[in-house]
C-alpha cells in the first residue's frame, strides 16, 4: 500500500517582546540611524517585530512551538522519530552539535530518532518538509516534527537600515506522520550558488575567533527581482506534479520577506490577495520561521481548514527557493 506524509499539528511561538517600528526608530536615532514608521512600511509592509530575550536560544523557541504542534496532533515527545530544524541561527558557533539535537534533548525524547539540521536559510522550512515527506513516503520514519526557528535579532547590524528593520524572532513547527491518503501532494525545491553573495553572512569561524562580519549582508534589489522571478514558477512546478490547476489553492502561504513580493506572487498566479496569509506586517521576516509561523495563524484562527490545498513557498540565501503543495 501506498503511503503518503501528512501535517497533523501546528504550532508556533514568538518571544514576548514585541518592538514596534516607532520603538525601533526610536532606538535607531540614538545611534544615529534616521528612519520612521512610514519609511519601513513603504517599503517591506512590516510595522512590528518580535526580538528574543538575551540568552533565549532558537532552541528555546523551537521547543515551544514543537510543544503546541504535538498537542495539536495528539502525540507525546517520545512518538516522534524524526526531527528536522531549519535554521540560520543555530544554537552553537560551527552549527554543532545540531540544533536538532539540542532539541531532542530538551523535549526528552529518548527514542534514539533521527535529529538534523537544515540549512536553506528563509527557504528553510520548504526543504525541511520536503526531505520529511521523502523519509516518511520511504517507510524509514512515522512521525516527524518539522521546525523553522530563528533569532536573527543576533546577526543584524543595527548600523545598516536597510537590513536591521526586516527582521525579527521567532518559531513555528509542524508534526507530520504517516498516511494512507495524500497530505503533501507535492514539493518542488531549487537552487542556484552563483547568487551566493547576494545575501549571506560573510564572515567565519577561524582559530577560536571571527574571520570578516558575522552581520547579515543583503543586497535588496537583487534578491527582490531574483524572487518575484522564481516565486511563481516554481508554485506552477509544484501544481503540475500535483496535478492541480491555481484555481485549487485554497490558500497560499509564502515566505513573509515583503509585501510586495508576495502581493506579484498572489496576482501572478491569479490569486486574490484575501487568500493570502499575511503575518509580515506584526512578525517581520523570520526566515525559516516565517511559513509555520503564518500556518499556524491561519489555523488556528480557523482561515485554513482541514481537506484545503495550502501553497508554501520561499526563497533564501543560497540563493535557494521552493514550495510545497499540502492538503490539510
């Protein structure tokens, strides 16, 4: 018999701080950076953010949200075999051991499961359940707990506006397990490493110290005509293997990047923007946080619904994009 993947639970959390735009350009002003409220929205949508406290780790915030996603589905720590984490912020220098792992550890879980990091950076969570749903649809695991979580408040240079006022903290997470009937219906991941330098963090580890920035470095209009060209193309992939039309997404999910990427994505695939899960404006962009934490909402708040054809999709450093195509 056939067996398919499946999104059972949603969950989510962001740290309780909650910096406004107005606050943000308050503290940027002592530091002599100008912007205001209207410059940021103008531009990314974004008029609220969420910052981690000092000494709270991705993994801290990915516990949280993997707490509420099992509750959800209705297992227990130690019914999950498999676990995945997206992120660009792990919780150790080197990334090791995994976040994942550290993880496992916090949620108790002693069932000598799989436990892996990913790295794709806003494209993140896409790939993770994409390499979820392969190990499950092979048998090798039943359950899954698939994290996107990030403090990127702690790469951000706060000298460079064009790059400190989009981001912010936080964690969503999904549980998925196997199925006799079709939950991911289809994935579709690419990249492509000549647009490495566009947006990365340049600087590495060297002889127990840093070698060149540990800031993010992003060149805005690259990545922004990079994504609306690849955002809509690689949804039509992920319908096509599906063997579904635009018509039959009930709601699309993308990366909270920018409103106005995700607004050409919308009318580029003939969608109307109600059916759009929009979270960028409150969370700014979370990277790999960014897509369960928007699912999680619209789920929880009863938007989507089980049977529905939800759209998610993203583009991150690397450069590296995807989608998945989910029956709820």
């Amino acid at each position: 018999m056939t067996q398919y993947s499946k999104i059972i639970g949603t969950g989510s959390f962001l740290p309780p701080r909650r910096v406004s735009n107005a606050e943000l350009a308050e503290q940027l002003a002592a530091s002599g950076i100008e912007t205001s409220d209207e410059w940021i929205v103008s531009r990314s949508g974004i008029s609220a953010r969420h910052y981690a406290a000092p000494g709270v780790l991705a993994s801290d915030l990915a516990v949280e949200a993997a707490t509420k996603a099992l509750a959800a589905a209705g297992l227990a720590p130690n019914d999950i075999d498999l676990i995945i984490v997206a992120t660009s912020t792990a919780d150790h220098a080197g990334g090791f051991p995994s976040t994942a792992c550290i993880v496992q550890k916090k949620l108790g879980i002693i069932n000598d499961g799989a436990a892996m990091d990913v790295q794709a950076v806003c494209s993140g969570f896409v790939y993770a359940v994409a390499v979820a749903d392969s190990f499950i649809k092979s048998g090798a695991h039943k359950n899954a707990l698939v994290i996107g979580t990030e403090v990127f408040s702690r790469i951000l240079d706060f000298q460079d506006r064009a790059t400190c006022v989009l981001f912010g903290d936080g964690a969503g997470a999904v549980v998925m397990t196997a199925s006799a009937e079709p939950g991911i219906l289809a994935t579709k991941l690419h990249a492509d490493g000549r647009h490495a330098e566009i947006l990365c963090v340049p600087g590495n580890v060297s002889h127990g110290g840093l070698a060149g920035s540990a800031f993010l470095y992003m060149d805005g209009p690259a990545v922004f005509k990079l994504a609306v060209s690849v955002l809509e193309k690689v949804a039509h992939e992920t319908l096509q293997l599906a063997g579904l039309s635009a018509t039959q997404i009930d709601w699309l999910v993308p990366h909270q990047a920018n409103i106005r990427i995700m607004q050409s994505t919308a009318r580029k695939l003939g969608l109307p923007t109600d059916k759009m899960v929009v979270t960028v404006d409150q969370h700014g962009n979370t990277s790999a946080a960014s897509i369960p934490l928007a699912l999680d909402q619209a789920v929880r708040d009863g938007r989507i619904r089980p049977g529905q054809n939800v759209m998610m999709e993203g583009v991150g450093g690397g450069f590296t994009w995807g989608a998945v195509l989910a029956r709820m």
